[in-house]
C-alpha cells in the first residue's frame, strides 16, 4: 500500500531492515528480522511491556552491557517483556526453552518404554468470527474433554499420566484458526483396541462441546486428529511451534522466514507484512491477537506431570529475562543507548558487528550515526 505521491508508506521506509549484509546467515538475518518487528511494536503495540521490551534499561546504572556466548553477541541490562505470544525476541527464546525441555523429558519418558501421542483439536471457522471467544472454546472444550467419569475410567485403562497442550493461532481466508496441539503420556503402550477407544472418545466429546457451544459440527477426520510421536524431538517441536510457522529447537536448522502460506498467515508473519506495508487491516488483525492473547497461557502442562518427568517448572518471563552469560565485549551508556534505538535496525547491527569485527568495528558503527560511543567493560566503573 503506497502513500500519497506514490512514496513508500512511512513504515516501509523506516523498519524494514536495510541494514542486513545481504550475505547473512540465517541466525543473523532470524535476528534482524526479530529485532526489526519488536522495533514496530515499540511503537504500535497495545502493551505496555512489549513497548519496553529491549529498549527500556534495567539497574541502577541504565547502562546496556555486550557479551558474547559461544561467538554469539547479545545484551544485558535491558528490560524483557516475557510474552511468548506478542513479542518476536521472547517468544524465540521461551518456545527454543520449552523445545529443549519437552524434547528431553520425552526422550527419557520414550527410553523408559513409555509412549507418546499427539492430538490436534480444531474447529470451524468463518470470516468476521472474533478471536476471544474462539480461542475460549477450543480451551473450554478440552478442558470438557479431559474431565467426568468417563475420563477418568478411559485414562486408567490407558495408563495416562497427563499432558501438555499449547495454543497456536493462524489467519487466512476464512478468518481466525485457532487449534490446540497436545502430546498425551501413556505409561506403556496401548494396544490397537486400546488407540481406537482413546480416538473415538476424544472425537465424540469434542463434537459434542462444540456443537452445543453454537459452532458447525467439526469435521469427522480432521476436527480431531491422533497421531503416534514418531521421536521425542518431535514432541518438543510439536508443541512449541513458534508463532512465525517454524519448528524450533535448532537455531540454525530452521527452513526459510516465509513458510506454510497456503493454510494462512501467522501473526508475527501478519506482523512482518505490516513491517513491509503499512497496511492498517494487517495493523488491525495484529491489535485483535494482542487483545485476544493476553493473560492466556500458551503451553500449558496437566498437574503433577512435570514431577513424573523431572522437569522443574519456571515461568515464561523468567525464561524471557534469564541471563545467557558469556563474555563481557562493551559496555554503553545509558544516554547513547537511548539514542541507539531511535535508529531502525541499529541495535541488531551494533551485534552483528561486534561478532565480526570487535569493539573497534562497533564504534566506526556508531561513529557514522553520531550517537555515542561503546567502551571497554572495564570502565564500567568510571561511567556511574
């Protein structure tokens, strides 16, 4: 969408992120992209953590430290948001996180001879429909699923010791699309007659809710759909989809920015199209996920599970704001960091500098922009 006079709109020309080497790697060019949409959500975003997020410091001193971990750059000192549905650069570290922690507690579940199954719950959609009320169905829904005599009886007979179930939202032709990933534990492994019994019950209950909820009869294949779990990385990839499309776990092993359009848009991929255009209904549908999401958990485990599978429970934010460690490179002042994040894609660029050519490198960076200086970590000291 081009402004009057046929000018680029006012956020293609100052977010989209000129400032990445066209010969990039993937990590690096996944960075530029992250920082360049937290950047538009410091200014669009109807949350007030998520506008502080990486541009607001934290301590005493306000000043912004780099450190290096394994050659990877990153900063300390700044404010973390910790939402896992609404900000680029949290959400990339919350769901690598619960990955990494589902994927082994899986792993030693599946070692013990244990089994593990995944099922997806969806309903039917149409364009106009809001997101608040259909994402409390698809959760009111499971939570029917999972409760009354029947329940409990089924999940004896099957050795079912619990589950851990994650939201995920896309946006496409016929609208909003919520659905509901979950991985089911199952001490042992149940027989041919023991799968179908699990299937048809989980298919009838479910129909059941959301028919009396006002919805369309689910389809009969695909309204709920149980699989086996191939392998325990599955598993953590399975559940903690990130909210761009991706599975994550390995960084560097992930496919192209842009994947699975066909079925719909994602929001951090409705949020990047908005980073290119300016385009006020993408800007809208953003607001809507935003309003939609807060408070709401995205992956959510049943009691007593993560005590079965030894995995110590931390909250989201903590995760977000848990620091990575490493070596200190340089440290900023607090008054040029704040000049640093009025220039868009600098920050991720400062990084990237850093990481190939050293404080040296940095400071011709900053040099060209006229906004300060970076310095040794030593003289921290002499900048209070």
């Amino acid at each position: 969408m081009a402004a009057a006079g046929g000018r680029p709109p006012w956020h293609y020309a100052k977010h989209v992120s000129a400032q990445l080497d066209p010969a990039a790697d993937l990590r690096v060019t996944r960075r530029h992209v992250r920082y360049a949409q937290r950047e538009v959500l410091w200014r669009e975003s109807g949350l007030e953590r998520v506008r502080k997020c990486g541009r607001v410091t934290v301590g005493g001193s306000g000043h912004v430290m780099i450190r290096s971990n394994a050659g990877v750059a990153h900063y300390a000192g700044l404010t973390t948001c910790g939402s896992i549905w609404a900000c680029p650069v949290c959400s990339g570290k919350i769901r690598n996180t619960r990955a990494t922690e589902i994927s082994g507690a899986t792993a030693a579940w599946d070692r013990a001879g244990n089994g593990v199954y995944m099922i997806t719950f969806t309903a039917p959609h149409d364009m106009g429909m809001k997101l608040r009320p259909l994402i409390s169905a698809i959760a009111d829904g499971f939570r029917t699923v999972i409760s009354g005599r029947a329940w409990i009886t089924l999940r004896k007979r099957l050795g079912i010791v619990g589950t851990i179930r994650a939201m995920e939202v896309t946006y496409g032709e016929h609208g909003w699309h919520p659905h509901l990933h979950v991985l089911v534990y199952i001490s042992g492994h149940p027989d041919a007659r023991q799968l179908a019994d699990l299937t048809v019950y989980v298919r009838q209950r479910w129909a059941r809710f959301i028919v009396n909820a006002g919805y369309r009869m689910p389809h009969g294949q695909h309204g709920v759909n149980v699989i086996r779990c191939a392998s325990a990385e599955e598993a953590g990839q399975y559940i903690a989809k990130t909210q761009d499309g991706q599975a994550v776990g390995n960084e560097m092993a992930r496919a192209d920015l842009k994947q699975g359009r066909a079925g719909g848009r994602t929001p951090f991929e409705i949020l990047d199209d908005f980073r290119w255009t300016g385009d006020a209904d993408d800007l809208a549908v953003w607001r809507e996920y935003e309003r939609a999401t807060k408070g709401r958990q995205a992956i959510t485990w049943s009691k007593g599970l993560r005590k079965i599978l030894a995995v110590t429970e931390r909250t989201d934010e903590e995760i977000a704001a848990e620091e990575i460690g490493g070596e200190d490179l340089a440290v900023i002042h607090g008054d040029d960091w704040r000049n640093i994040v009025q220039v868009p894609g600098l920050a991720a660029l400062i990084l990237d500098r850093i990481e190939r050519g050293g404080l040296a490198a940095v400071n011709e960076l900053l040099d060209r922009y006229h906004v300060g200086q970076a310095r040794e970590p030593w003289m921290l000291r002499y900048l209070e």
